[in-house]
C-alpha cells in the first residue's frame, strides 16, 4: 500500500527525529491520556501514535498489544494530513481502508477518530486515535473532548523537549567546567537540580555573575549587568519575600533552597519558574552562592489541563445513568459514580475500600431462569470475562419492587507496572426493556397467527408457539434461534416451496425477503394446508412475519395489522450549544452552536464576561426575572431545565431556549472553578405547540394528539365533556394503553379483564394507521372515532358524540316497521333531524326521506319520488355530472353488503363541495334506511390541522418539517440515480435595517413578498422553504445545467424595490448552492457545502450566488 505524506514530510521527520521520542521510556502521565479517552468515547482501543519514516509506533496505547505497525497501513498517516480531526464512521465502507490488513485481520477496525499533534504549529508529528470494531458516529461533545486530549498530549511532549533542553544546557554546563574553575560548582549545581539558566553570587564582593541561559529567560540584553535588587525585583510581589528569605537563610545559615515561583520577564512576560540555590563555604564560612535557574511553565499548565481534564471525566461519571464500579481482583470497592451507589442502596464514602460481597449481604441477585446468582460481582472482580451482557433480577430488603440488570465487566491493564489489576463493572438498568420485552412476548402469544421476528443478524429473535405449529419445524430450530437460511433450507427441502432444486427456491425466496419493501403471498404449508405469507422488514435490517392458516377462510378473512414495536433510541442527533464559564464568569470555551443561538462568533465569545453579552433575556425563576447566565456562574444548581427567550446580538428575531448548568468540580476536590452550561433551541416546538395548542381549542368535538411514544401531548376541554374522563387522569399524559385500560375497567369495552381487553384495543386499531369506527360507552352514549397518524410521528384522535343520531338511526328503523301507525310522526322526525335520512323497502325503491336528505345532495324539485329506486336517482346524479363510475355495479355492491347484514359506511365530496359521511343499514324486515350528515367543518378542521404542521403560517412557504422530510427523499432519489437537483440555501441581504427603521409590519410584508417573487422563478415541481427569521431554502428537481440561471434570476428579481405600506425599500439575496448527491446517506454534507458556499458570498460582497467546489472548505464560514 501507498505511503502518504504531508507537503512538510522532510522537515517533519527532522523535527521528530530531534526530539528523541520515538522508542523512548513509556510514562503513566501518557497512558492516563489514552485510557481517558477510551473511556468518553466507550472503545476499546486508543493509542498515541508516532509516525516516522515507514512505521508509526505507539508512545501510549489502550487495548492493543503491538507496540508498532507499518506506516503505509495505518490510518495515522491520513491523519497527519490536515489540522482537522480525522474521522472515519465506517471502514468498511471508505474505499481507502475497506481492503486495509488492519480492517479485514487483526485489530480489525470499523471506526477511527484521529486528532493530529503539533507542538510547533507546523510538523504534525503523530495523532491521539481512538479506534473501535463497530461502526460509530461520535457526538460532537466526543470530538471536542477528543480535541482537549490532544492539547495535553502536545503539553507532554513540550515537557519532553524541555527535558531535553534541560539535558543540553547540562551537556553544556559539564563542557564549560573544564575550561573554567571558577564556575565548575556553578555548573554542578546546575546539573544537580536539572536547571537551565545558572548564577553565581561572590559575598566578598557582592558580584553577580549570570549565564547567558539566565540572561535569556529573564529577557535582558547581553550587557545587562546584574544585582542582587534588581534580580529579586524580576519574582512576582508574592513570590519576592520567598526568594528574599530563601537567599537570606543560605546567607546566615548555610541552607540551601529549591522553590517554584512565579516570574516576570523584563518584557512584561508572566512565567513560573525553579529556582535553586545553595551556600559554597571556604574555611569555615559561605563565601559564594550558586545556583541553577529553570522555566517550569509548561509543565504546570500540562499538570493543569490533566487535572481539569480528570474533574471533567469525572463529571461525566457522575451524570451517567448507568451504574460504574471500579473493583480489586478479591472484590474491593474502589470507586463507584452516584448511579451505582443508589442502585446498590450504598454511599460512595462508606463504600470504598470495602469488599463488594459484605456490603450488599442484604441484596439477593437471581439469573432469569430464577436461579439465585448472589456472587455475580465477586465473580467479575475475579473473572470479569465470564461477566459480560449477563441479565439479573436484583431485589433489596426493605425495598418492594425489584430491578433487572444488565452487568458488564472489563479488566484493566496493570497501571505503571505497579500491577494493580482493577476491573470496570458497568450496572445498567434494563427494567423498562425486561417489561417491555415480557408485553411482547404477551402480544405475540395472543396473536391469532403464527408471528416470528428475525433480528438484523437474520436469527430466529421471537415467535409465539403457533408459528411452530403451522411450521411444523423441528423443537431444535427454536432452541437454538436458527437463521432465516437455516428455516427456508428446511422448507425447501421438505417441499413447502414447490418442486424444483432446493437452493435455487431458496435463492428465489431470500429475493423477497432483502427487498426493503413489504411482502405478502401465499404459498402450500404442510398437510395440505394454505399459508398467507405477510413479511416486513425492520429499519435496522431485521424480518417481522406473520404466517395465517387460510384453508376455509381464504375469501373472507380480514387482514390482520400488527404493530411493530418502537425502538426508543435517545437523541443522539439534537445538537446543543454548550458554554464554559471560569469563577469570575469569563468564557472559556464555546462551540459553534452556543455562538449562533447568542448571536456572534466563537472567537468574539472566548474571554468575553458574561455580563457582556449584548442579548435580551426574558427568564424568570420561582416568579422573579432571571439571567440564566449569570445565575448559571453564581449558582449553577439553581438552572435546571429553565425556559428562556433570547434575542441573539444584533438581531431582531427571538429565540426559546432550554438552559441546564453544572459545575465541573462540584466537591473542589481539585480546586477547580467553572460550570458548563447547556442550551438546546426550542422554538420551533415552542412555536409548533402554540399553533396546535390555539387550533385543538377551536376544533369541534373531543380532540387529543399523542405524540410518537404514544404519549398524550395535548387535548381540547370538550374531549373531558365526550369522553367523560376526569382532568386530572389526562393531565398526567399517560401512554394510550393506559387509557385503553380505564375504559376498559368502566365497561366501554364489555365484560373481561380490563388489561387484555386494552391489548387487543390497541392491537385492533394500531396508531400508526388511520382508522373510523363508531361504538358505544358504558352509560349508554354512542361515539364517533378517527384516527389520523401524522408523517413526523405520533397520531390525532377525533372524538365526536353522535349518540343523538344513534338515537334517531333506532327511532327511524322502529318508525319504520310502524310507518302505517305513525307516519305523521315520523316525518315530524325526519323534518328536526340534523342529517339526511332515506329510506328504501325490500325491493330497493325509495319510501320515505326528509328535507336534510334533498338539501345535502341537492336535488333539483320532482327528482325525489316515493317509488324511485336507488339506480334511477344515481343515474339522474351521473347525467348531472356527480357521480362518475358504474351505476349498477355501485348500486349491486351496496345490495350484497345490506344482504349481508353488514352496515356499509363510506365518506366522499359532492361536487357541491361539501363532504358527506353515509351510514346505510339493514332493516329487520328487509330494506334499508340510508343516514346523510354534512361533515365539511370537521373536515375542513383536520385539513388545517395537517397544513399548519408542514407550512410556514406567515409565507404559506414550507416551513422545515416539510423541507427536511422533501431533502431526505430528494437523497433517497439521488442514491438511486446519482445527482438529480440541488439544494440553494439564501440569506436576505440588508433585511434587518428594514424591520429596524420600518418595524416587523413592514418586514413581514416584505417576507410575503420576497415568497411570490421565489415561486415566479420556479417551477411548480421545486420547493421553497422559509427556514426561519430571513432565511430561506429551495429545492431544485433535476435542473442540471439550468440552476445557474434560476439562482441569477432569483438574485435579480429580489434585488428591485418593494413597496410595502408606503414604504419603498431594497434588500438583496446571497445564494449558495450544493448539489444533490448520493455519495452520502446523510443530508448534514449537502447542507454544509451550500452554508459554505453561502457565506463565500457574503464575505466577497453580498447580493450573488456560487456554487460549492473542491476549493472551499468549512474554514470559509469560521
């Protein structure tokens, strides 16, 4: 394989070569770096690589045995190439390392994280790498870690040059002895204490003599001429009483001195420094002083950053849910985060030092087969191999619920060779997955069908025993989970898949199983059966199928719909903006998100005090105004989750934010001072809530969102009224079984256990699937349902009582088996009744309807006739143009269904506009009585519903829900055809003078303007987004050569003058375009190149376009 090297490679080597490092002594100080890191970024392999000539060797490694490899195959060399980290999600997938020896053998690698190293700013001489098996994409508080490791690792090896400084000036110092007497024990001293600088002070004559070392650290001139004041005047003012005393005491008593102090140059320069010294006696007195004169500064900020990096992992220990014990080879406790000491009912001062087994004697732990497993920690302290993924039931005296555990433990390397063996044993708690895990196992086993559920591996993961029978497969295949190639091998065989050669059904077979869309067919199952075949495949790779027995019920069955189960994962895609504030409330660090919701630059930030930030705050705490910031770096525990409004520096528009603050050493066990603070945006949920907030409390009828959790969000004060159900139960915001559950143990469902009949409620009627159905409530009302599920996730429910029209349906169908008693009172009836009501005797002609009925249909005068049959009143319709399709076929299909004692409701548009529901049923003695309602309203209602979800309400533009789900399947597109569109991302030039002289009336108007001005100079088939505030997004399909015009029109068009209000006003628009591509599976890079793009614009003048080349990089925006 090729060897890369940096343009530099020459002067790099001689930089490294000079240093002396390669093969040099391994040190503790290097190796708490690597193991540091391997912790955040939970993998098992991190190393400190060297890389020289042909080989890269490992200064510090974590998890690896070779102490070296070859160069041309490490993925250290790449790294070196760039100032950037280096990352590679997945090598597998990278065409530079797929075919790597390191990727397809041993250490077999998938992910690397790369931080190059440079001490002069120039020569990157090695990375700081963290490597694990599995694929992974590091969060960006991983990577900012990753990049605060590779400071201290260049502080280390800036220790080791003054080392070898150190070394040199003592070389030196042995040289210069011999040719002078006078400073020979000058030089000794030095070469004693490790000095660099010397000085010698002759007491007879009160000369003081310096070497040319100490005249350069002290900054002077080479004619400077030196005295005892003037070198004591150089030490800080409290550090020259110490060095006045020390000097002092070598005088009187004879007594040397070693002190560390800190130093101001003749320049100005502040510095710490070592500084030594002893008393040189003739006949009997001190005659002379001498003594030796050091830089210490490096070192001290080096010792500093691994102290403040050591109280942030130990922060991050301390906020972790799961559980982490750190125990001796014979089960001593030697520390344990605040998890696992609730966990254990144990306290981290008592704890310590003890041995695990005696401190929980009153915990009783049992295996999941019911087996009592009390030694599990003592026995991954001793052999922490055989503890790994192990599933256990702990139970507590005193304490009435039990927890399931999921144990993991990991031996460390001995520490310095002082070996001492400890081992990691993580304790994370898998309650809510274990029950979780039981409720589907009930599911499957209550489902009417055979179900199997193979995992991504494709492994038998699931099934519930009536797969197995209608398999017919052997006991074996389920006891040992057996692959989707094992099962489809044995069928095949066996014949299930017809005649033929066995592998190639097989082949034919998995042809249907890989394809990512779902599948239905039918097949011959063993004696003589039929199977219908209903196969979906999951996201993460895995095969859910459900197998119906259809012999006698092939006609007539109705498909069963299964819910999957939702795999909660946590966001790890929610990008937070992050502070760090020092004691005096100085900014420390920030990233890049932190200085965009604030409003300025990341580098304008660092150093800047917190009262100095130019933003308006609206915050308020127990009912007073509050700045979190402020109340963040006086009392850190005091913000949490607080909710703010900030309007960023120099912009009008404001922002909501949730703020969370911690000190990062929170017992001064280290005497640190700082405290991060976290922010995430939330105003587009703010906002979003607000809407659908004002829109639930003005749509008819009961109305309750639940969100994609299945947790109730929000509902309406008339759902309280239709469903009867107390306040406080729905304040709660429970999970939608939960009121399955109280519905059913009030009766709405009829007799049985409460429990089951909300299981099989919530498996009829699967939220993620539209539904209507009426049905009755325990106190004798009727109910309208729907169910309507959104695309982002979660689902509305409609709920509206109908029990007055029910009501009428009965009064109706009992009038007519009476009609020849009450026919006056009947028609009184139908007259008051809200919806149209029909009705039509056994022979299909029309009896009896009301005014409701004429009005809802519009039917023209003398059309409606008693005798009239249901074809001859739709064929008037057809000849009128409202009704399109087969009338006697429609008219036969309604028959069959009446015939069949099934009541047939259906909802459609009358060309009229309105949107009518129809209810026809049966009547006992043959007939049917048809119910018309006009629904338009409620329709109308959900109609704005799902617009106000997807659109901008200012623009009518799309806001971005709807561009973020149009640019993922612009990319799916992509993936399958290569390039087909791109994405131009535009920022309104000169926009805020406008609101800032004219008001928001004025530049809102200019908004709607600016959206009619983007649509004329687009085509109909492209999206135009607002993306917020003076930001704006469109989406290009299959332009080609032509987006260059399009954007130049664009820029054209806004640049003339709008008139708004009275007001005449020009602004202008910068355009950066990317295009569409599918060589990524991830829209971040598509949108990155075109904010790249963009802000070239902004920085070469404004009021233009350009497209994203090779030649940008992200350093264009910072």
């Amino acid at each position: 394989m090729e060897v890369s090297q940096p343009p530099n490679e020459s002067d790099r080597l001689k930089a490294l070569h000079a240093l002396q490092i390669l093969h040099s002594e391994r040190l503790p100080e290097f190796d708490a770096v690597v193991e540091a890191v391997a912790t955040v970024f939970e993998c098992p392999i991190s190393l400190i690589s060297i890389v020289d000539k042909d080989q890269q060797w490992f200064k510090a490694k974590c998890g690896l045995d070779a102490d070296s490899t070859s160069r041309d195959v490490s993925f250290c060399q790449h790294a070196i190439l760039s100032d950037d980290l280096f990352v590679i999600p997945d090598a597998r997938k990278d065409a530079r390392f797929r075919d790597n020896p390191l990727v397809t053998g041993d250490p077999f690698i998938r992910f690397y994280a790369g931080c190059p190293i440079s001490i002069d700013g120039k020569n990157r001489l090695g990375t700081l790498c963290v490597i694990d098996r599995e694929p992974r994409s590091p969060s960006d508080a991983q990577l900012a870690q990753l990049k605060r490791f590779g400071k201290i690792v260049e502080g280390l090896i800036k220790s080791h040059r003054a080392e070898l400084q150190v070394q040199d000036a003592l070389d030196k110092a042995e040289a210069e002895s011999r040719l002078a007497t006078q400073e020979s024990e000058l030089l000794e001293e030095i070469a004693t204490v490790s000095g660099v600088g010397g000085w010698e002070l002759d007491l007879d004559t009160n000369q003081l003599i310096w070497t040319d070392k100490t005249r350069e650290l002290h900054e002077v001139d080479a004619d400077f001429v030196p005295s005892v004041d003037t070198a004591l005047s150089f030490y800080a003012p409290d550090g020259r009483e110490i060095i006045s005393d020390a000097v002092a005491r070598g005088i009187e008593e004879g007594i040397g001195w070693d002190v560390e102090l800190p130093f101001i140059t003749a320049k100005g320069n502040e510095l710490w420094v070592r500084a030594a010294g002893r008393p040189i006696f003739e006949n009997g007195r001190v005659c002379r002083l001498v003594g030796a004169f050091q830089d210490i500064t490096e070192r001290l900020m080096s010792e500093k950053a691994v102290r403040s990096s050591e109280a942030v992992q130990r922060t991050t220990l301390e906020t972790l849910r799961e559980g982490i014990l750190v125990l001796s080879a014979t089960g001593r406790i030697q520390s344990l985060n605040p998890a696992a000491a609730k966990m254990l009912g144990l306290t981290a001062k008592t704890a310590a030092g003890q041995n695990v087994q005696d401190l929980i004697a009153n915990i009783r732990f049992q295996t999941e087969d019911g087996k009592a497993d009390d030694d599990v920690l003592t026995r991954a302290a001793k052999l922490p191999h055989e503890v790994n993924n192990h599933i256990v039931k702990m139970n507590r005296s005193g304490v009435s619920s039990s927890v399931w555990l999921r144990i993991d433990a990991n031996a460390t390397a001995s520490a310095g060779g002082a070996g001492l063996d400890l081992t990691v044993v993580s304790l994370a708690d898998i309650t809510e997955t274990k029950l979780q895990a039981e409720t589907l196992q009930v599911v499957f086993d209550n489902i009417h069908g055979g179900l199997v559920y193979y995992d991504e591996n494709r492994r038998l993961a699931a099934n519930n025993d009536y797969f197995q029978q209608l398999l017919k497969l052997p006991e074996e295949f389920i006891d040992t989970k057996a692959s989707l190639q094992e099962v489809a091998g044995f069928l095949a065989r066996r014949g299930d898949f017809g005649p033929g050669d066995p592998d190639q059904l097989i082949k034919e077979r998995f042809s249907v199983f890989d394809n990512p869309e779902p599948h239905v067919y039918e097949r011959a199952g063993p004696d003589d059966t039929t199977l219908e075949i209903r196969g979906n495949p999951t996201p993460s790779g895995g095969l859910v199928t459900s197998i119906f027995d259809i012999t006698e019920r092939k006609r007539t069955e109705q498909s069963l719909k299964i819910s999957e189960a939702v795999n909660r994962a946590t966001l790890a895609a929610v990008s937070e903006g992050i502070f760090l504030f020092d004691s005096n409330g100085i900014i420390q660090v920030c990233n890049p998100a932190a200085a965009a919701m604030v409003g300025y630059r990341a580098d304008e930030l660092v150093g800047m005090a917190v009262q100095d930030l130019d933003v308006n705050i609206q915050c308020s705490l127990n009912g007073q105004h509050c700045d979190p910031f402020v109340l963040a770096v006086d009392d850190p525990d005091f913000v949490t989750d607080l909710i703010a409004s900030i309007t960023p520096h120099d912009c009008e528009t404001s922002i909501w934010l949730r703020v969370n603050a911690r000190s990062i050493d929170p017992s001064e066990e280290f005497g640190l001072k700082g405290v991060v603070v976290s922010m995430a945006d939330i105003t587009e949920t703010k906002a979003q809530a607000d809407q659908l907030q004002i829109i639930f409390d003005n749509v008819p009828g009961g109305f309750a969102y639940f969100d994609a959790g299945h947790q109730l969000a929000f509902y309406n004060d008339e759902l309280i009224e239709t469903l009867q159900v107390p306040r406080d139960l729905l304040e709660q915001k429970l999970h939608l079984l939960d009121y399955y559950k109280f519905n059913a143990q009030r009766g709405d469902y009829g007799p049985g256990d409460p429990e089951v009949l909300a299981l099989e409620r919530f498996k009829a009627y699967p939220p993620d699937q539209p539904h209507a159905f009426e049905r009755s409530t325990s106190d004798g009302r009727y109910l309208d349902i729907r169910s309507t599920p959104l695309p982002s996730g979660g689902f509305i429910y409609n709920f509206f009582d109908i029990s007055e029209r029910r009501r009428m349906e009965e009064k109706i169908a009992e009038s007519e088996r009476q009609a020849h008693l009450r026919g006056d009172e009947l028609e009184a009836i139908l007259a008051n009744m809200r919806q149209g009501v029909s009705v039509f005797d056994k022979t299909g002609r029309l009896s009896l309807w009301n005014q409701q009925y004429l009005e809802i249909f519009g039917k023209p005068e003398g059309e409606v006739r008693k005798g009239a049959s249901l074809v001859e009143l739709i064929e008037a319709e057809k000849a009128r143009g409202e009704f399109d399709g087969d009338v006697k076929a429609h008219v036969m299909d309604l028959m069959i269904q009446l015939s069949a004692g099934d009541v047939v409701r259906s909802k459609f548009k009358h060309p009229s506009g309105r949107v009518v529901s129809a209810v026809h049923a049966p009547m006992p003695g043959g007939g049917w009585i048809g119910t018309h309602e006009d629904i338009t309203s409620q329709e109308l209602a959900a109609e704005k519903i799902e617009y106000a979800a997807h659109h901008d309400m200012l623009t009518g533009l799309a806001n971005r829900t709807l561009f973020n789900k149009t640019l993922d399947e612009a990319l799916d597109r992509a993936i399958l055809s290569e390039h087909t569109g791109d994405l131009l991302l535009l920022d309104l030039d000169r926009f805020k003078p406008v609101n800032d002289t004219y008001g928001h009336d004025v530049g809102d108007e200019i908004l709607k303007q600016v959206a009619e001005r983007m649509k004329a100079c687009v085509r109909s088939t492209d999206l135009i987004a607002r993306l917020g505030g003076d930001e704006f997004a469109i989406i290009l399909n299959c332009t080609g050569e032509h987006t260059a015009e399009i954007a130049a029109r664009i820029v054209s068009n806004i640049e003339q003058p709008f008139t708004a209000l009275g007001h005449t006003v020009s602004i202008g628009v910068s355009v950066g375009i990317s295009p569409i591509f599918g060589e990524t599976e991830d829209v971040s890079p598509i949108i990155k190149q075109a904010d790249i793009a963009l802000y070239e614009v902004k920085k070469n003048g404004r009021n233009g376009f350009r497209f994203f080349d090779g030649n940008l990089t992200e350093a264009t925006v910072n």
